[in-house]
C-alpha cells in the first residue's frame, strides 16, 4: 500500500465525518487502521498511518490529543476540525 492510498483512506474517513455533519473527528493511528477500507500488513501500516496523519494536522484548527515519544504508535491520537 502506498502512502498517496494511505492518505486517500484518511480522506474517505474526514469525508464521511462531514457527510454525518460532524465538525470534528478525533481519532487515534489505530482507529484509522480499523476504519481503512484497504487494509496492508499491521506491522507495516502504524508507522505510516501516524505519519499521514500528521501530515494532515493543522496547527491552527486541530489538537494531538495523546502521542509517544516516537509518535508512531497505534495510541496517536488528534483531534481534526471539520470541514477540511
């Protein structure tokens, strides 16, 4: 799985979120995991969900909620206002 489909399934779950008429959506590297339509391997998909997961953080709109000293663990956990 590559990190551009990755990021497509995260996309799909903020889209969801907004169709549901949520205005934020807090969610942890596991979550996502279990929400990915297009599951890889576990062991190889934690590291990169967290890392797609930051890379959609906003600064100014969005809170970590919880995070590792590595910030790849399944227990990452943000906060994304919606609309994105």
């Amino acid at each position: 799985m590559t990190f551009e489909q990755v990021e497509d399934e995260l996309k799909r779950i903020f889209n969801k979120a907004i169709q549901a008429g949520k205005t934020e959506l807090v969610l942890t590297s596991k979550d996502f995991f279990e929400q990915m339509e297009i599951k890889p391997a576990y062991k190889h998909c934690i590291p990169m969900c967290c890392k797609v997961m930051m890379d959609n953080f906003r600064e100014e709109t969005d809170e970590v909620l919880y995070h590792t000293k590595s910030w790849q663990s399944s227990t990452l956990k943000i906060k994304y206002n919606l609309p994105r």
